[in-house]
C-alpha cells in the first residue's frame, strides 16, 4: 500500500466566510422603479407625424424599452382577428331585401337553442335500463315479408314512381318471417344490438330498402306491451335503431350536398341541390308509404331534421302534424312514449317550437283517462301488475316531456299559467299542474312537475306543492315519493326561511310513517341535505335518531348502506367542526350501522378526508381524539397480507393527517403517551410508525425549544422517554433505510437534547444495520442498485459525527472507525468504486476534525475540538487514518490501470485531487507532488471535462492570491490543461 504523509490544511472559516460573500455595490436607478408603467411610443404615430418634429420627443420617448408584446401586436389581437373572420366566412349571404328579417329569427332562434343547463336524454337512457328490468320472457317477431294480397293494384292515376316504391316495400323475401321466442332480458338486448348492427351492414352495403325495412319492424315493436313492466326500456333500445337511421339519412342527403363545396351549419333549403332534395323527397315518400300509424310515425320522427333539405318551414309545419298522430294510439303508455320521442327530437331539431311541445303535453293530460278503460285494467290484471307500478312506467316519458316543456320558462309565465288552470279548473297547465289535483292520477304528474322544472321555481313555492301532495290520493302514488321529489329540488334551491321548518316538519311526517324500510331510506337520505344545510346539530340529531329506528329492526340496514353512505357524505358537507359532530349522540351509533367490513371503511376514509381538509387547527379534545382513534382503528384493522398497496398508503396517508393534527400544548407527557396509544393500535402499518418516530423527534425538539435550552432533571427525563421511544420503535421498520435515516435523524434529536449516550447508542446502532443493506432494492415497483443510496446516507452520516463526541471508554475516533470497517467489510458490487469514494468522503470529515474551531458545533454540546483541544496526539492519530485512507484510494487506482478502467481512474483520480486541493496542506512537498500526478492522471487520454478543469485552475489561481495560499501558485505552473482527443 502506497503510504504518503498527511497533513490537514489549516482553515479559518469566518475569514473564508467573508470572502465569499458578494461585494455591496450601489446602482442608481434614476427614474426607474419596477411597478411603474412602461411608456410605448407606436412608431406608426411617428412616421406619420410632422417633419418638423423635434429631436427632443423622440429621445425622451425611446429613452424607455418598449413592451415586446405590445410592439409585436401592435394594437390588434390574432385570436379576436382569427374569430372575427370565422364569424365572417360562416354568415350567410342573404338577399338585401330579407336579410334583416332573416337575420333577426335566425338570432331568436340560436338564443332558444339548448344549452348546457339542460339534461340530454343520453344522462337519462342508463337509469333507465338499469330501473325497468323483467325476469320474464321476451319475444320479437320481426315481418320482413311481403303484403301483396292485401294491397290493391295501383289505379292508373298512380304515377310510374309511386309504384316503384310501393313495390319495393313489399318486395323484400316475400314470406320472410321471424319469430325468437323466450328471449331472457339480455338475450333481447343482444338482438337489439345485431339489428342496430345489420342495420349499419345493410346501409354501408348500399342496401338502403333493407335499412328501411328493419326500422319499421323494429318501429313495430313499440306497439307490444306484452311485459309491460319492460316497455320503458324496450322504447329506449329501440329509439337507439331510430336515431342511428335517422343520422344515417341525414348525413347521406348532407353528403350529396357537398360538391364541391359543403353547406354551413346554417344553411337554408335554396343552398341544396336538386339531386338531394329528390333523394330526400324519396324518403319521405316511402316512410309515407308505412301502412301502420306507429312505425310511420316513428320512422318519419327520426328523419324530422331532414325537411331542412326541403322547406325553411318543413319542420315547423312536419311537427304540429305528427303531434295530431298520435292521438291515433290507443295505448296511452305506448302514446305517452311516442309524445316523448316527438319531443326529444324536436328539442335536438327546433326548441324555439314551444307550441308543439305544450300541445304534446295537453294530450298528454287528456289521455289519462284512457288508463281506467277496461282495456288497460284488463291487462293490468292478466300480466298481474298493480296500479302503483304501471303509473311509475309512465314516468321517464312524463319527466322528459315535462323538461322539455319547462325548459328556460319564466317564472311570470308559469305563475300566469297557474292562473290559468285555477280558472279553467277541468283543462290542463303547460308548466306546472296545479290543476292535476282534479285527474285521477294528479300524483302521477306532480311527482312529474317537481322533477321536471326548475328548482328555483319549485323552492319558491314549496308550501304550495306541500298542500297538493296533502290533496293527492296515496292509493295509485305513495306520498312520500312526492315528498322525495320535493326534497330534491328543495337540495338545489332554498325556500323562504320562514318557511323552512314549517316544510320539514310536513315532510317529516310522512316520512316517518313510511313502513318499508327500502321506501323509508330512500326519502330520508334526500332529505337530509335539507336539514343539513338550514338546521342545526339538534334537528339533524333527531333526524339521525328517527333512520336509526327504522334501520335497525331486521337488520334493514344491510340493504341500504349506499343511502346511509350517502347519508353520512351529506351531513360531512355541511358540518366541518367535529365538536358539534361528535357531540350528536346518535352520530356515532349511526355509525355503528355500517357492519359490512368494505363498506365501513369506505365511510371511515371518508370521515377522515373531511377532517384533513377542513380542520384548520390542531386538537386535543378528547371526544374528537376517541373518536377518530376508533375510526383510524379501523381503517387500520381492514389492512392484511392481502391488501394492495395503494390501498395501504391511501389508509396510512389518512392516518397520518389525523396525528398531524393532534397536539397537547406544553403537556408534552400527553403527547408522549398520545403516541405510546397510537403506536400500538396502528402497528401494521409502516408508514404510520414512521410518521410517529418523526412526531415524538419533533416532541423533544419542541421540549427544548419552549424550556429555553434549559435541562432540568425532568426536562432531561422526558426527552430520554422519547429517545427510547424511539429507539425501541425503529427496529420494527422493515425498509432498511428508513431504519437507517430514522437512527440518524433521532441520534441528532438526541445529541441537540444534550443526551450523549442515547445519541452515541443511535449512531452505533445504524452503524450496525449498514451490512444489512442488500445489493438491490425495490424502488417504485422496480429492482434499482442500492448503492447509490447507500452513498447518500454515508455522506450525511459523515457529516454528523463532526459533533459527536467519542465515547469515554470506546478509544480515538471510535465511530468513524467503526463506519470505515464496515465499509472495508461490505459486499459491493462488482467493478464499483463506492467503497473507494467513501474513502475519500471521509478526508474532509478527518481534516474538519483536525481543526482547532470545528465549521459547525451543537450548542452546550462539547465536541472533540474542546475535549481533545487540539492535542498532538490527536491529530496523529487523524493523520494516520488519513494515510491509511489515501493509500487505499491509491492502491485502487493502481488496480484500475492494469484493468483498462481509464474512465473511473480518472474520475476517482479527479474527485481525490479535489479533495487534496481544498482539504489538505499543499506546503507539504509530498502531497504537493501527489496532487499534481493525480490531475495529469485525471487528464490522461483526455478523459477529464475540460470545462471544470478550466473552471479548477481559475480557482487554484484564484485561491493563490491569498498570502496564506500563495504556494498553490507554484503548483499550478506544474499543472498543464490537455484536450480531450
């Protein structure tokens, strides 16, 4: 081993201090100031000024930068020139003569068009798929035949095209006829969907009779309520088919328009050609030619938004036609569905036709009667449905007409309209039925109304509502779903307050009376919002008490937790102090409902992510602490050998916001003992345990800090509890250098609380773990070296021991020892230099020591520099080490050479060079001549950056000025710059 003397350069860190700082220099500013405004002269201004301008203006005005931004602009805005022109190129040239008038409509209609505030109908298709549901069989009888018997011959008044079509609608596989028989309700679906799908195949292949075709027989199957309890479903698959065909048809005619260039979104019918409108006429003429009243009506429905090909007033003439039809349907389920399809499409085409839609209503309310006919009663009793359940099948349909109809209506003209049916007494409203109290079924279509219209309006006059639901027959619709209906319109808007407790005491009452407990839940969870927001912790209290009443008999609850989920979710909305939330003494027994172990948990995470958020200060109320350790508790006890991972931290990162947030003042026992509690009950989870080292470390800093740096014997005892805290608690960390960084964080919590020898069995204890270290560790999912790692953890480790005393009867330097022969005994990984770089990390470390000030030092810590006080022996034995370092690094660099390791030598050779230069004595001949043989090895075959060797010699020079370092310049004559080859 290559042995070269060492000697530590003498250092005067406030001297250096100094002389690093950046000189003061004073800069004057002028006129200048930061937040005043900048002045932009526009250059077009002074081209165009007088020539007799003076020199003087000119220079005053381009004395300031001008604004970058502003100059590039110069006065106009891309984005506002780029719209400008789009809202050009798209208005349509009009004759002078109309063009106002034209332009006027064309404006009313766009502000009636729909906008974001209103719900379409794809957010309503899921809900009822899911609702409307059967067990029993299906069928679908499809009739692709032909009907020749039946049809005439065509009179000789018939023309030659007219015929042509007839004959292709019945000329489709004459006898063609297909009957599926004991569908299941998923089988009927699936059918659904090939027919949607052969519908799309028979278009693309250019069979267009054939699409037709399959329309109207799907069209057909609107008519059958054979499972009547399906049929709302059944209308929305089917709609589905429509609405595929009508695109279709759309985009085809649409298609033909668009050579050579394509229509604007708004244009008229004299911008299409005369070959799409005959195509469009075409079919029209077909759908017209469909014998039955239902799938004619349906099919022309979907292709409504064609007659824009057509006529500018197609569709306002085609609309108030097909509205008439409909009075031809028998059934007033299957007519309150082809009412609602007529408005969902006339809503998409032209929602300024606000008469059709309230016609559609008018007949709507006209057609109830039909529902006491003995033809619907009849049926009612063969497919074995009640009263009750056939009126909710009319529901969707009455809820989107209803939408449509009170879509953007003032509140002037709903008040009028009530005035209106009040008069009129034995007619119908438009928007809302005040007058429905004098149908039958009046429930039916108040539950509609509420639904339906705006919630303002609704709020506004909910004592009102509340007398007609009084006024409401139960029998055909239960109240409390009106009451359901009330409470959430009354969750979007507010009532008068006088008017407020009144309504949930009326509400109430019904509810409470409720005796299913599905129907009960159902009603109480809506309104509990209500309660929430306009009362206090006593109504909710009492509200909570009445759920658990009902809840509990029987175990109902187990059938309910998503509306008690809901429940909870909602009284955490609206009550952010758990005092007054914990203070409810039905809450935590409504708590205790939650049984089922997944679900549980769900509403403990949901408890607790409120408490983070909205907790601004720390706590110590018990009532607050018990119960959120009991929650905590078991979010904790849900973790197993089976849970997932982001599972754990999601719980882990909970549990830690709650100790975050619980703080006992200067009771520093409390917290203590707060922590003993917690580390027991959540001991599976690690990232808890950690959060709970780092709280008690944070405990003793904050002991110290408040006693002014005073140790009294009971100050002295309490911080030595927390070190054995943690000194017992860190071994149960499973990451290894967690372990590690959590030793080393508690020894210098330890040694800053003047607890030498908790501090001293700290460092020893992570000196011990470091052969436990594995080679390779799992970091984000992934095996990554942990050597880098590793490192990084020595480093800071070397950094502390400058201020850790030796241990009396441990000897010189026993730590640092200690460290180095783990080092030297550790498995590293092949061809690696770590161990060679700890080496060298450790120089400076050595050279600190050997300091008679040490750089940094622990208030009334005493460190080696006042026990040893510079003694010879001690810096001997610094030395020493040093050499027996320096030889070692060396001793490698020779091992490198021979192994055609250019590369690292060279790096190693530069990172030792380095540490020579700001760490050791250069006067020294020895470690001079060393220093310069490792930068030329460093830069041997050119394998050194050449721009920190520049920036090095620029230091070097630098650092020579100084009288004390006068001698590196003499070095740095022998230390020659080489380019990489």
């Amino acid at each position: 081993m290559v042995s070269v003397p060492w000697h530590s350069r003498v250092r005067h860190y406030e001297a250096e201090l100094r002389s690093c700082r950046a000189a003061v220099a004073s800069v004057d500013f002028g006129d200048y100031h930061p937040l005043k405004p900048i002045t932009v002269l526009d250059s077009r201004s002074r081209r165009g000024g007088r020539k007799g301008s003076t020199s003087s203006s000119s220079s005053s005005s381009s004395s300031v930068a001008p604004d970058p931004l502003s100059s590039l602009l110069e006065g106009t805005d891309p984005l506002s020139l780029f719209a400008a022109a789009a809202e050009a190129a798209e208005a349509p040239t009009l004759p002078h003569s109309a063009s106002a008038m034209e332009l006027g409509r064309r404006r009313r209609e766009r502000e009636e068009e729909v906008g974001l505030d209103f719900e379409p109908w794809a957010a309503k298709r899921g809900e009822i798929l899911a609702r409307f549901t059967t067990t029993e069989k299906l069928s679908i009888n499809l009739f692709m035949g032909s009907d020749k018997s039946k049809a005439s011959s065509p009179s000789s008044a018939v023309s030659e095209k007219v015929r042509t079509r007839l004959e292709e609608l019945d000329d489709l596989e004459e006898g063609s006829q297909r009957e599926m028989m004991n569908l299941s309700q998923q089988d009927y679906v699936n059918r659904i969907e090939d027919l949607n799908q052969s519908l799309k195949e028979a278009w693309s292949s250019d069979q267009k009779v054939k699409a037709l075709k399959i329309v109207i027989q799907c069209s057909k199957l609107l008519s059958d309520t054979s499972v009547i309890q399906f049929y709302p479903s059944k209308f929305v698959l089917i709609t589905d088919i429509l609405d595929t065909f009508g695109q279709l048809v759309y985009d085809r005619i649409w298609s033909m328009c668009s050579d050579p260039h394509s229509l604007p979104d708004t244009f008229s019918a004299e911008d299409v050609n005369d070959t799409a409108k005959e195509t469009c006429l075409n079919w029209f003429f077909k759908i017209a030619s469909i014998r039955e009243l239902i799938p004619r009506l349906y099919v022309e429905a979907a292709i409504l938004k064609c007659n824009r090909f057509l006529n500018n007033s197609g569709i306002q003439e085609t609309v108030p036609r097909l509205t008439a039809m409909v009075r031809g349907i028998g059934d007033p389920l299957v007519a309150v569905y082809a009412r609602a399809y007529l408005c969902r499409v006339g809503m998409e085409v032209t929602p300024h036709l606000k008469d059709s839609l309230n016609k559609n209503f008018f007949d709507l309310l006209a057609s109830f009667r039909q529902i006491h006919g003995d033809a619907v009663q009849n049926q009612l009793v063969l497919q074995r449905v009640e009263v009750p359940v056939y009126l909710t099948l009319y529901s969707p349909a009455i809820h989107w007409i209803l939408q449509c109809v009170a879509y953007r209506a003032s509140d002037v003209l709903l008040t009028e309209m009530m005035e209106r049916c009040k008069k009129l007494g034995n007619n119908v409203c438009v928007c809302v039925c005040v007058c429905v109290c004098f149908f039958t079924h009046s429930a039916l279509l108040l539950n509609s109304v509420m639904w339906a219209f705006r919630a303002e309006f609704v709020a506004a006059r909910a004592t009102d509502f509340i007398s007609m639901i009084k006024d409401c027959d139960e029998t055909g619709f239960p109240k409390h779903l009106l009451f359901g209906s009330l409470g959430r319109s009354l969750a979007c808007a507010d009532p008068p307050e006088s008017e407020r407790l009144p309504i949930l005491n009326e509400a109430w009452k019904v509810i409470t009376k409720v005796r299913n407990a599905q129907d009960y839940i159902t009603c109480a969870e809506i309104w509990v919002e209500f309660t929430c927001r306009h009362f206090t912790k006593r109504e909710v209290n009492t509200v909570l008490a009445d759920i658990i009443k009902h809840m509990t008999p029987d175990r109902a609850f187990e059938d309910a937790y998503t509306e008690l989920h809901s429940v909870m979710m909602k009284i955490l909305t609206y009550f952010h102090n758990f005092s007054v939330l914990f203070s409810m003494e039905k809450f935590l027994p409504f708590l205790d409902m939650f049984q089922k172990d997944s679900v549980r948990v769900e509403v403990c995470k949901s408890i607790m992510e409120v408490f983070i958020k909205h907790q601004q200060e720390s706590t110590r109320d018990p009532v607050i602490l018990n119960a959120l350790l009991h929650v905590c508790k078991t979010m904790h006890d849900s973790v197993n050998a089976l849970t997932v991972e982001d599972e754990k931290r999601s719980v882990s990162l909970l549990i830690n916001g709650f100790i975050r947030m619980v703080s006992f003042g200067r009771d520093f026992e409390q917290q203590l003992s707060f922590c003993v509690e917690a580390r027991a009950t959540f001991c599976n989870l690690e990232p808890v345990i950690i959060q709970l080292i780092h709280t008690v470390n944070q405990l003793a800093i904050e002991t110290r800090r408040v006693m002014g740096g005073s140790h009294s014997r009971k100050t002295a005892a309490f911080v030595r509890a927390c070190a054995a805290y943690c000194f017992i608690t860190i071994p149960s960390i499973s990451n290894i250098f967690s372990r590690l960084h959590l030793y080393l964080l508690s020894g210098k919590v330890a040694l800053a609380n003047q607890c030498l020898s908790q501090a001293d069995a700290f460092m020893k204890a992570a000196v011990s773990v470091l052969p436990e270290v594995p080679r390779t560790i799992v970091v984000e999912g992934k095996q990554r070296s942990s050597e880098s790692f590793l490192l990084e953890f020595i480093s800071s480790f070397l950094s502390t021991l400058l201020v850790v005393p030796d241990h009396p009867e441990q000897g010189v330097l026993y730590l640092v020892r200690g460290l180095l022969n783990m080092v030297q005994d550790y498995t590293w990984e092949d061809s690696s230099d770590a161990k060679v770089r700890v080496y060298i990390s450790a120089l400076p470390l050595l050279a600190a020591m050997s300091q008679e000030s040490y750089l940094y030092t622990i208030l009334n810590v005493d460190s080696n520099e006042t026990l040893y006080g510079g003694d010879p022996k001690f810096v001997a034995e610094i030395s020493r080490l040093c050499e027996t370092l320096i030889g070692q690094v060396l001793d490698h660099l020779k091992t490198l050479g021979r192994e055609e390791g250019v590369h690292r030598q060279g790096s190693l050779a530069f990172s030792l060079f380095s540490c020579l230069l700001a760490h050791a004595d250069l006067r020294n001949n020895k470690l001079n001549q060393l220093a310069v043989n490792l930068w030329n090895l460093s830069h041997k075959n050119g394998q050194c950056d050449t721009r920190i060797s520049v920036r090095t010699l620029e230091h070097i020079k630098s650092q020579a000025q100084h009288s004390e370092l006068s001698h590196l310049s003499d070095m740095l004559l022998r230390l020659s710059l080489q380019s990489r080859a």
